[in-house]
C-alpha cells in the first residue's frame, strides 16, 4: 500500500460525490465551461453510487407544465405545507421551474418513462410523481456525467475540504484517500461542487444483528455533505428537520406507489381507521392553518407527512398496534398485484425476499408497517443542509449573496442533500440543483472570484496526516488486545458508531423513546458526543482501508450529529409532530417560531453559533390566489 500524493491542478471544478445532484453538477459544468477543466470523486462507482443506486420505480418530482399539470407554484405551496411552512421558496421554485426539462432529458438518454395510453401523457402515480422502469436510472444518467468530465475518480472517500491560504473563507479544493489502495489524494480546485449524501445510520437503526445494513436511506451516505461543509465552517439550516418514513416492517419497502397507485389504505390491529381519532387533539397542538380536516378537499392540502406519522406513532403507543397495509384488496387484480411486486423489484429487492422469506403474501395477508428511525437529508421530504444563495431574480435580499446555491464559504456549492430548504426535490430536484450549481459555479470563475487561490504544502502535509492517523493508532497499540477487540488506547469504528447511534436514538428523538427529546436530554447528548468526538480525535483506529473508510464515514457522522443536536436543542417547540416531539415544547409556535435556523460551526474552536433567519413567503395560497 502506498500513500502516493495524486495532485490535479488548474483543476476549475471539482465535484464531490457523483449520485444524481452531482451528475447533474458535472454534466451542466460542461455546457457553460466548454474549456474548464471538471473532475468528479466519488466515494463507490458512478454508475451505481448515491441513494438512486439500487434503482427506483418513480420519479417524485415532475411538475407536467407541458401538460398543463402542475406548475412550480403548485409545488412550492405544496412542500411548504408538508414540511410545516418551513421551506425556502425561492429555491424551491427555482428548482420546480427547471425540473421537467431534466426529465426530458433523461427519457432522451434512455430512461423508460411510462406512458398513459389513453392520453399519451406519462403515467402518473400522485401528484408529482411519473413512474419509470427504473433499474438502470442511475447507469443511464451517469453516463451523462463521464462524457462531460475531464476525469472520474472512483473510489476516493473525500474527508476535508481545502481552504485558500490567502483569502479567509474562501474553498480551494478537497482531499481524500483510495477506499482500495490507500493512496492520498489532492484536489486543487477553483470551486467545489459538493453533492455528497446526507445521513443514515446517526440513529439506532430498528434492524440490528446481520439486518443492521437494512435501513431505509442508502446506508453508505455517512453525512458527508453536512461533516465536509460544517468542518470547513460552511453555515448550515434545518438540522433539526429530521425525517421519520412509514414504511413496510423490517425491509423498507416505500409505501407511496402501493397509496397512490393501488389505492391501499391503513388500519390497526383492530381492522379500524385510526388517523382521524387523532386530528382533532393534534390540530390544537399545530393549528388549524396545517391541520384543517374539514377543509383539505377545498385548499388541495394533504395533511402533512409528519401528522399521519403522529397518528400511526399514537395508536401503536396506544396499544392498538400493528399498523397494516391493507392490500389484499388490491391484489386481487392481477394488474395490481403484478404493479405491487414490480415497485419493490425495481427498486427495493431486500422487501421482496424477506416477504418471500417470512412467508407473506400480500393477496392474501395484510403486510405490517412501522416508522423508521430518523434519517438527516435535504433531497426527500426534509429540508436539512447548508445555507445557500438563491437565485437573483427570486430571492429577497438575505437570501442572495452572488451565486445561486453558493453556500457562506466563497467558491463551494451545494446540490441535492447538501442544501438545506429544499425538500421534495427527490432524484430529478437533485440533478436539476446540480446543474443551477455547475452553471452558478462558472459563472464565479469567469467573474474572477477564484483568482490567487493558493494551498500551502503545510495545510497539505497536516491533512495528510490526519488522514491516516487512525492506521498509525492502530500499529502502536494493536498487541495491547489480549482478546476480542476491547483495547485500552483506542476504539474501533464499528464501537463508535454504536456509541453514536445509542446517544442519538436516547437524548435526540430516536425510536426507542418514541421520537420524543427535550432540552435536559439534548444538552446532555451534546456532552456525550463531545466526549466520544475527543476519543475520536484521540483514540479512533483503523486495522486496515476499509476501517480507514468507517472511521472517516463516523466522524463525519458525528459532525453532522452534533449539528442535529444543536439545531434540536435551539428550535423550542414542536414544528414537526411524528418526525420528532419537544416534550418541554410540545406546541407548534408560529409566534416565535416561523423561522428558519441558522448555524456555524467555528473550524478553529468548535463552538457553535445559532441564529433565526426571517422566512419569506413568496408564493401566495391556492386559496388567496383563487379569490383573487
């Protein structure tokens, strides 16, 4: 193994992680930088990397203007109403008016997209969502990317970002190892597109033991593009928007096409309707502006994502448990059924098996369903990440700083789960905010901003070994193990992720407390994960790459950990019932509260700084639009 150095200068765009938000970042690059030089690294393989990997049976983000449809309006109110208020609608319009055409793409290059034979529309599953046959989504859409790069690096786990030595705050690039040979690698870079995962497995997972890996999020998204921008003292929002999924029990199978397309519905252990028992009681705790049974059919609102999770998390508490899909109804349609196994063969094969396993038939037993544990992530139905630039001809004063999706550190972008704000961009959100970055990102070079950049070797040599330290803890004091794998001088990876993951599931809202954390709590998960950050630092060792890799995939983890918990302890009340409850402050409270959440994380200290942004809307109701 060698830790030979891999120097790519002049390089003019760098892009950091290759799922959808980063294919779509390499291949806009190219367009509006015919002659700039554009380098992707990607943790695994470009072709089956990024939380599209195993494939996916639709795309959840397609407004149909073309159509007369939907348009980007439509989807802004409807994201800020499952997501509480809590949005930043410039950038979510943004995205919204630009989605369709990168769809339109994607059925160029080959993706089947399939079609409504009466209306030769695309076959609609919901509202947003088109359906595919999505097992080669991912292949067919990196493809894309490899022609427009200069070069793809696969295998490289990015750990730090790099920063300018002559300007303050400014990015210069990133560095990383070999996941396969340990080779270092640096990226000197004018600007760095970051479209990285957000985080599985910061919480307790339900499934332990061999089924630890089943989760619902792509287990392999470490919180990289939180750890990597907070690390580099990048402003962060939302942190505190965790999601919560209901999903079929123990596999994870999604439950959206099997509501909207089959027509399925719920019920307890009973054979009851339970969610509306629970409306009235909730909609004093939120207010009748997010919960109006009555009056859903009239604003075209559906009752919020978290709400229906607050009702399923209720009655099981209750006692009146399990929750089951109810599908043998469905299935009794060959057609539907055929549709029902295909939606987890294309997209979630481990709900397939384990049902085929345990001896569950849907056409004739109704399947159970359990809410996940939390999961931190900007690109689904949550709004977790940086605090970007928005768009100039949308965005108020305090949300535009000269280049849309640039976050507070000069030159480095986000897209996908890196941005924060911007939930419901799914797969097709995500490459489209790849590509609104790559284009703002030129646009930066070609104004000069990225002038004078230098990287001292210093700043080098120390990255370097931080990099590898773990595997030189290791060496030293590997034969103080008389047994098994305790050691006195260090922890290995797999040891502190379970710390982690205790910690969180306990002080910050996890399953096993049932979603519910309050300040007393939070504050002693912060000094909890300080200690275990100082054992990292201290004592984290690594026998080999692949523990090189768990170790930087952890402490990332705990960067984007600490976030949560800051953000958490700092929101006092409860904006989202079913995703997670303030016990001290169990009221939503617009009055204070109809804010969004800023923090920084000085890189030299440590210390958190928490601030309120003013939220804006600028998207009027459907109600007032139509009186109007």
């Amino acid at each position: 193994m060698g830790y030979d150095t891999i120097v790519e200068d002049n390089i003019d765009v760098l892009v950091v992680g290759a799922g959808l938000g980063g294919t779509g970042a390499a291949f806009e690059a190219r367009y509006w930088g015919k002659n700039k030089k554009i380098i992707i690294a990607e943790k695994a393989n470009i072709d089956r990397s990024g939380a599209v990997a195993q494939g996916l049976y639709a795309i959840n983000c397609y407004m149909g203007t073309r159509f007369g449809e939907n348009n980007p309006e439509d989807h802004v109110r409807y994201a800020r109403m499952d997501l509480m208020g809590m949005v930043r609608e410039d950038l979510l319009f943004d995205m919204a008016r630009h989605v369709d055409s990168a769809v339109h793409q994607f059925e160029e290059w080959g993706l089947p997209l399939m079609k409504n034979p009466k209306t030769g529309t695309y076959q609609r599953e919901g509202r947003w969502q088109i359906m595919i046959h999505g097992e080669s989504y991912k292949p067919i859409v990196a493809e894309a990317a490899k022609k427009s790069a200069d070069k793809v690096y696969n295998r490289i786990c990015v750990t730090h970002l790099l920063m300018d030595d002559n300007q303050e705050n400014r990015v210069a690039g990133a560095v990383g190892f070999n996941v396969r040979t340990g080779n270092y690698h640096v990226f000197k870079s004018k600007t760095v597109i970051v479209g990285a995962g957000g985080a599985s497995n910061i919480y307790k997972p339900r499934s332990v033991g061999e089924g630890a890996g089943r989760v619902w999020y792509a287990p392999w998204s470490s919180g990289s593009a939180y750890g990597l921008m907070i690390d580099a003292g990048a402003k962060m929002t939302q942190m505190e928007n965790k999601i919560v999924l209901a999903r079929f029990k123990d596999g994870y199978g999604p439950v959206g096409a099997y509501f909207l397309h089959l027509k399925t519905y719920t019920q307890n252990g009973a054979g009851e309707e339970y969610e509306s028992k629970w409306f009235p009681a909730l909609s004093e705790m939120v207010g009748k502006e997010y919960l109006d049974t009555e009056n859903q059919h009239l604003s075209h609102k559906p009752i919020p994502t978290c709400l229906r999770n607050h009702a399923f998390i209720n009655e099981v508490n209750a006692g009146r448990g399990p929750i089951y899909m109810v599908t043998k109804e469905a299935f009794q349609d060959p057609h539907l059924e055929e549709i029902g196994w295909h939606n987890f063969l294309g997209m979630t094969v481990g709900q397939a098996v384990l049902w085929a396993a345990t001896d569950v038939d849907p056409k004739y037993e109704n399947p159970e369903l359990t809410t996940s544990e939390p999961y931190v992530m900007g690109s689904h139905a949550t709004g977790c990440g940086a605090w970007c630039s928005g768009p100039e001809d949308v965005s108020p004063k305090e949300y535009f700083w000269g280049y849309n999706r640039m976050t507070s550190v000069q030159g480095l972008f986000g897209c996908g789960d890196a941005v924060g704000g911007t939930p419901h961009a799914f797969s097709s959100g995500s490459f489209t905010e790849g590509r609104l970055a790559a284009k703002a990102a030129i646009e930066y070079i070609n104004d000069g901003k990225a002038e004078g950049i230098t990287v001292s070797q210093a700043q080098l040599d120390k990255r370097k070994e931080e990099i590898y330290r773990p595997m030189e803890t290791y060496r030293i004091y590997r034969n103080a193990i008389t047994a098994g794998s305790v050691n006195p001088h260090y922890i290995n990876p797999r040891q502190g992720l379970d710390r982690l993951q205790k910690m969180m599931d306990e002080y910050c809202g996890g399953v096993t407390v049932s979603y519910m954390t309050n300040g007393n709590l939070l504050n002693i998960g912060l000094k909890k994960l300080g200690l275990l950050a100082e054992d990292w630092e201290n004592g984290i060792a690594a026998e080999d790459i692949h523990e090189l890799l768990r170790a930087w995939e952890l402490k990332h983890r705990i960067l984007t950990s600490e976030s949560v918990m800051q953000h958490t302890l700092f929101r006092e009340e409860t904006r989202w019932p079913g995703y997670y409850y303030r016990g001290d402050h169990m009221k939503l409270d617009d009055e204070n509260w109809h804010v969004l959440t800023v923090s920084r994380r000085d890189p030299e200290t440590g210390e958190y700084t928490m601030e309120k942004a003013p939220l804006y809307h600028l998207i009027d109701d459907a109600d007032k639009e139509e009186a109007a």
